[in-house]
C-alpha cells in the first residue's frame, strides 16, 4: 500500500484534551478522531488493529465452542424494568423513547435480549449447554467521558453468554472461557494478569478480571508472589486471620478541645496521635437511608465492599449540610460515640483500643474510645482497600501492588436473570428448572487502548507484532530518485509475494518526517532506502523496539525480515 493514498492525519502536537498516552498517541497517530465527548471515529490505520484484534477473539470463542450472532443495540425497556436494572442503572443508560412514546435503551450489555431470545426457542437439556457471542457497539452514558478509549460512551466489546443445565455445567463454561481468555491475551502479546474482581451492576457470584499491566492503568490491583493469588482493590480481602484484640488495658474515655483541626493529620500534628490510633467516620446514603461507616485513620473505605455488605441499590456520600443537621458536627469531628445511625466498622477497628475520633461536636474529639463500652456497631466486617503489605488471604505472604487496566471480564451469574425473566428448560425428569448462566466480555476498543500504554516509548507507539497495522514500512529517502523508489516497489512485491503486510512511504516529505511518522504509527520493522547504502546493494533494516540498525544485502532483505519477524512473534 501506498503512504500516499492511506487516511492517517498526524499530528505534530498533543491536543489539550487528551490526558493519557493512548489518547495522546492515538490521535496524533492519526488512528482515532473524536466525533464528541467519549465517542470516536476510527481511520483505517485503526481499523486494522481492531480487525486483527477481533480475528483473534472470534477464533478463540468458536474453538471454545461459541456461536457468532449480532443483538439488537436497541432494547425495550419493559425486559430491564423485569430483570430489575432499569432504575440500577441509573443515568448511565442511555434512554429514548420511539414516536408511540415506548421506552427504550442502548445497549450497554445484553443479558436481557438474550436471556429473552434463549427462552423463546430452548426448552429442553438437549439443548445445552449453549454459548453465544456477537461483537459491537456498546452504550453507557459515563458521566465525565475521559481517557480516550479507557472511558467513552460508545465502544466495541465482544459479550458471550453461556447457559447451562446446573452450576455443574456453569463450571465448565466458565472454565472454558477462563482458558480462552489466557489464550486471547497470550496471542495478542499483551502483559496481563487474572484477579478476582467484584461483579458489579451485572451480578453474579463469581467473577474474573483480565488486566493489562501499564502503569498509568485505572486500576490498582495486588498479587502474591508467593502464590498465584491477584484482586483488584474492589475485591480484595484485607484479612485472613480472625481479629485478635490487644492486651493494653482501657483508658477512661475523655472529650478534648481540639480548635480547627478537622483532618487525620491535624490530629497526628496537634495532639502527637498516630493515624493508626484514630478512626475515620465516613456517612453515606444506602439508598434512602444514612449510615456510617468507620475505617483506621490511615486506611480508606471501600465502597463496593461496603456496598456488598449493606445489600444496596446505590451507595452515595452524605453532603455536609445533611450531616450537619444529624449531629450538628461537620466532616472533620464526626465518630461513632452516640452517634444515631447504623454504624459498620472494618475488620481492623475491631481489634482497636483506646482510639481517637470525633465527638460528633466541632472543635472537640474524644480519646480513649473502646468498642462495646462506647459504642455498638451494626457490623465488622472487611470494608478497607487493600494494599501492598497487607498479607494474602491465601498464603498470609506480603501483598504487591501494581496498576492496571480492565481489558476483560468474566462472570458467574448463576439463574440471576433466568429467574426473574422465566428462561426455563425442561429437565431429563420433564422438570422445568431456570437456566444457569454465565457472561464474558472483553473490550475490544480499550485492548487497543492498553496495548498502547502499556508498550509505546517516547517516539510513539509499538505494537505487539499480532496486531500492528502493517508488518514493515518501506522508507525511500527520496521518493523523487527513481532508483529508490524502484529499489522499493521491488521489495514490495516480494513482500507481497510472502504474505508480509507491507506500506511504501511515497510521500512527497522529508526523510525526518517519514521516520518520525513510522516511530509513531508504531509499525515493527522501517526498511530504509537511501542513496549511500543503495550504491551499495544494501538498505538499513531497523526494529522499531530497537535503536541499532542493520545493513542487510537487497538480496537478502526478504529472508531477513521474515526471519526477524519469526523472532518478535515468539
């Protein structure tokens, strides 16, 4: 192909609004263009990698046994109001309504459609298990679209459902699938690791996270050294042991005056109380109800945990003004003593003595407070972040942390949505029972996203070698010197003639900037053609991963460059 004919508008400059360095990359590049917040266009440079992406992840879901079908984006409100998540969802949904005022939704995932379209036309355990998967569009209405292709508002995904007979069955998919997805990130050679994950507005009682490692990633997740054990911060558990409660004795509770000091570290500076001796008091609505919850003053709460533990539709934090006309205190001297809401604390606090927080009045704080003598919570249970040192649940080993970036999610959803929207089979006794069901997503937008930031260098982006646009770049110095561009077209053929993906930068443009535009577009290999080492029958072969070039023979050029792509595909 021609560099001359192919739709790739780069830029010299970084455009304002890009934050991260996919985003950066990929509209200077010119792969991506946006179209308004949080949706994009995709060039054709683009184009090719998310074909090959999608290549990959179709070959791998019909040899686990999948069926390729396309879903309605548009979904009628009356299965979401069934299955409950029309108002879960909340303003993420993207909502219409048609010219006989019938609601409706853009797809944001498609449990409903195809439990619906299951149950229509399966009735039998002959017919399962049964594993379908469409790639397309998908639709959520983020509140503040940022990051490119981290968090638009339209992005490509490929879903896959599974429904079996009994959780026995479930099992097996979900183990399937658990494989494949090692397969599909193994071959798009990506650095990635599996952590338990929190399933979220899909439900489910079990669920997988596949992260691409980067790290400017979205998401922290920590992992055992010693053992295979990985989560993310959403799920995992603080604590293995049962809290043991220390030896030192109870103070007497006292109330001090504390002027202006509303912060942990005010109390740390004003009265010398380590943070790990203080409490933080956090008030949240559960729905429509308050309640506190309390962590150690140098740990953060985790909403999802708390969530999960309160049973909750929507989980928000109070505003001061609400807290205020509870107990009359502000943010900074709230706590747990005769405080009139629910109160959970974590695992952590449990194991406490002799502890400061707020006295619920401002300016003042108690010391010396103790659970049980001072007050009574709703719950204990693990509702903290986990982070590096912590020990793993598994093996008691020190926790490591890294970030990452969610490229894949798998889920057990069990009969969550068979239930309630009556996807039945008859069973081998002529029994109906709700259908087991698992899905399994990956974003194929946000793995483009994450190959970029997780492997491109200060010039610009480098694709793993499976999913690059082109394999080589063809650069003649001068595209007006015939010998050159002879020399070129040459090789291109050749290449051709060998399957290898190949463009020729015609353009009527500088050497530097053809170079320059080769490091950022990312392609693997850059043939240079230039006039001193074409005197000589030769022309430079560079990796695009690499800075050392290598005079290579012309004779030798296509042997060479298959041989190197053979080594980068290992």
């Amino acid at each position: 192909m021609k560099a001359s004919e192919l739709f790739f508008p780069t830029l010299r400059e970084v455009p304002s609004e890009a934050e991260v360095l996919s985003h950066q990359l990929l509209l200077r590049a010119g792969f991506i263009r946006k179209a308004t917040a949080g949706v994009y266009s995709y060039l054709p440079l683009a184009n090719r990698v998310l074909k090959k992406i999608m290549n990959i992840v179709r070959e791998e879901m019909d040899r686990a046994g999948g069926q390729e079908v396309i879903l309605p984006i548009i979904q009628p409100a009356e299965l979401w109001k069934k299955s409950g998540r029309w108002e879960v969802y909340g303003d993420e949904m993207f909502r219409l309504k048609d010219r006989h005022n019938r609601d409706f939704a853009l797809g944001p995932t498609h449990e409903e459609i195809i439990t619906t379209l299951v149950d229509a036309d399966v009735h039998s355990y002959r017919h399962l298990p049964l594993l379908l998967y469409q790639i397309q569009n998908k639709y959520r209405d983020e509140i503040r679209p940022r990051f490119g292709l981290m968090r638009g508002r339209e992005f490509i995904m490929k879903d896959l459902y599974s429904f079996d007979i009994d959780e026995e069955g479930l099992d097996i998919s979900y183990h399937k699938m658990y494989e494949a997805y090692n397969r599909i990130f193994q071959r798009l050679k990506l650095q990635y690791r599996v952590v338990e994950a929190d399933s979220g507005a899909i439900g489910g009682n079990e669920s997988h996270e596949f992260m691409v490692l980067a790290e400017n990633g979205e998401a922290e997740i920590v992992y055992c050294k010693n053992c295979d054990y990985g989560a993310n911060t959403e799920k995992a558990v603080c604590s293995l042991e049962e809290p043991k409660v220390t030896e030192e004795e109870q103070l007497e509770l006292e109330k001090v005056h504390t002027p202006g000091q509303r912060t942990i570290q005010d109390l740390v500076d004003y009265m010398n109380i380590p943070k790990e001796k203080q409490i933080k008091t956090l008030i949240y609505y559960a729905d429509e109800e308050l309640v506190a919850a309390i962590v150690r003053g140098d740990r953060e709460l985790n909403e999802i945990k708390f969530k999960n533990v309160l049973g909750c539709n929507q989980l928000f934090m109070a505003d001061e003004t609400a807290v205020k006309q509870l107990c009359s205190a502000g943010f900074g001297s709230l706590g747990p003593v005769g405080l009139p809401l629910k109160t959970y604390i974590d695992l952590e606090v449990s194991q406490m003595k002799n502890f400061a927080c707020g006295a619920n009045e401002d300016d003042y704080h108690f010391i010396n407070v103790n659970l049980g003598r001072d007050f009574t919570p709703a719950g204990i249970n693990d509702i903290r972040n986990a982070v590096a040192g912590d020990s793993c649940p598994v093996c008691s080993a020190p926790l490591y942390s890294m970030r990452g970036i969610e490229v894949g999610h798998i889920f057990k959803l069990g009969t969550k949505y068979s239930e309630v929207l009556e996807a039945n089979y008859l069973d081998q006794k002529g029994q109906e029972k709700p259908m087991v069901m698992g899905c399994y997503g990956i974003g194929i937008s946000r793995t483009m996203a994450a190959a970029v930031e997780q492997s491109a260098d200060e010039n610009g982006i480098v694709w793993p070698l499976p999913i690059t646009p082109f394999e080589v770049i063809i650069v003649p110095v001068n595209s007006k010197n015939e010998e050159q561009m002879q020399a070129a077209w040459s090789l291109y053929e050749e290449f051709k003639q060998e399957g290898l993906e190949t463009i020729v930068d015609d353009r009527d443009e500088r050497a530097g900037v053809k170079f320059k535009d080769a490091d950022l577009i990312g392609i693997p290999l850059r043939i240079t053609i230039g006039p001193r080492s074409l005197q000589e029958k030769q022309v430079e072969v560079k990796k695009r991963s690499d800075k050392d070039i290598e005079l290579v023979p012309l004779d030798a050029v296509s042997s060479r460059v298959k041989l190197m792509l053979k080594e980068m595909s290992k």
